[in-house]
C-alpha cells in the first residue's frame, strides 16, 4: 500500500507517494523527474546512482525512499547553484573540471563520480591521488580508464584552495 512522504531534496520539500519498498534511486528519477540520478546495475555495484544525504555519498538504489524521509538529499540537479542550466550561477567546481579535464566520455557514470567526488573533498580538501582512488572504487567507468576523472578531482580541489 502506498503511502505519502516528504523527501526535502536539492532543498525544497518534495511530496511522493510510494510503497514501502520503492528505491530512493526509482522515487527521485520516476516520481521527481530528478533524471541525472543514473540507475546501471541496481544492485550496488556500479555508483551511478550515487546522491548525498546529509552530505554523505549513498548510492540511492540502496535506500528506501522512505528511510530519506526528515534527511537532506542532494542530487546532481542540486549542485550548480542554478541547477546546472548555464545561467549566471554557473557550474560547481567539480563539474566545471570535469568538463575542463575531460573526466567523462558516455557521461553515464559522471553524476554518481561527481557526487562521490562532493563527499570526498569535503572532507579532505587536499587528496592525494590514492585516496581519490580509493574513494572512487564504489563507481564504475566503463570508458574513460579514470585517470582523467582523477585529475578532474585534483583540479576541483585546486580550485577550492
Ligand atoms: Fe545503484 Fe548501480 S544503480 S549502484
Ligand atoms: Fe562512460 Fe564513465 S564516462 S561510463
């Protein structure tokens, strides 16, 4: 049976009405429209699906939605500070290295990087290539062999110093 919830994403308060078994991954793309959350495996194996709650990565395939009920979710729509549409607020950081450093080819995996990456640099500003490494090893890249989405987070944490 479903029920209604309030999921606060990308910071506004957002109503759906889900069973008690819906994936946040399947609530934020089918109920929300909140597309650039990728599903490629839904089994917890690839990141694409990678979002922050209460600024931590998660890969929303692995939650439901009903456990991000009162929690702050923040999406790849979420990022840039308009939403990533190219007006006056402009890219975020990691987006816009992402972009200069060729870290994506397909794309399909780039959103769940880049969220993983948010997490990553907050709480280490200054990685070394291992630890980008090791904090990336959840998400999979079948097409850029990941060395230039390593420098894409070396010159998003650049920026940021
Ligand atoms: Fe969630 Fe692959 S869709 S880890
Ligand atoms: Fe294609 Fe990473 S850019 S999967």
């Amino acid at each position: 049976m479903k029920r209604s919830i309030i999921l606060n994403v990308n910071g506004a308060a957002r109503t759906a009405e889900v069973e008690p078994r819906a994936l946040l991954a399947y609530v934020l793309r089918d109920q929300l429209d909140l597309t650039g959350t990728h599903i490629g495996c839904d089994t917890s194996q690839c990141g694409a699906c990678t979002v922050l709650l209460d600024g931590r990565a998660v890969k929303s395939c692995t939650v439901l939605a009903v456990q991000a009920e009162g929690r702050k979710i923040t999406t790849i729509e979420g990022l840039a500070p308009d939403g990533g549409r190219g007006g006056r607020g402009g890219l975020h950081p990691l987006q816009q290295a992402f972009w200069e450093k060729h870290g994506l080819q397909c794309g399909f995996c780039t959103p769940g990087m880049i969220m993983t990456a948010v997490d990553l640099l907050s709480s280490k500003p200054n990685p070394t290539d291992a630890e980008i490494r090791h904090a990336i090893e959840g998400n999979l890249c079948r097409c850029t062999g990941y060395q230039n989405i390593v420098a894409a987070i070396q010159a998003a944490a650049a920026a940021g110093r």
